[in-house]
C-alpha cells in the first residue's frame, strides 16, 4: 500500500468514524471522555489544528460543524442533557487518575 492509499484509507475510516458518532447522539462526550480520553470536541480541535498545519483557514467553530454535522449550539440543544452526578464523579476520578 502507498501513502496515497493509507491516507484514502485513513481519511474514509474518519469520515466514517464521524458518521457513526453523528447518527449516536446519545454517545455523550462527557462518557466519550470518561472512557476513551477523546470526544467530539477533541476531534474538532485535532482537525482544526491538522488545517491550521496545512495553512487552511477552518477555525475551532467550523471544524465543529464538520464533526457534530451542525452547528454545536444546535446539537447542544437538542441531544446533550446536562451531566449526571455519577458522570461528573467518574470524570473527576479520570481527571485524579492522569495526574497520579
């Protein structure tokens, strides 16, 4: 395989990678984090920063709407209910452990 292809490979496992999390709004972020040290806004950043090393003028805000598939005002809105005790707890016991 040539680094054409990876990059064809790697680039349809994001696009789908974001698809699946677009179609599982009940995947919160706050779970996302707790258990895989990522979320939707990570990856947001990961693809603003990956344009921004390119020289390509996609900001914070947009690469969020590539991510979320709208604006996420709009996704907050209708799909992220407010974290529950037991979400916030393991957060803050993931959050002790990186720094141990």
């Amino acid at each position: 395989m040539d680094l054409t292809q990876q990059t064809e490979l790697e680039a349809a496992a994001f696009r789908r990678l974001l698809a699946h999390l677009q179609q599982h709004p009940e995947a919160q972020n706050i779970d996302l984090m707790i258990l895989a040290d990522f979320c939707r806004n990570c990856l947001a950043k990961w693809y603003a920063a990956a344009a921004q090393e390119r020289d390509l003028d996609v900001g914070y805000e947009q690469a969020r709407e590539v991510v979320y598939g709208m604006l996420y005002s709009e996704w907050k809105e209708k799909f992220q209910p407010d974290a529950t005790p037991e979400q916030l707890a393991a957060y803050e016991l993931k959050l002790q452990q990186k720094k141990d």
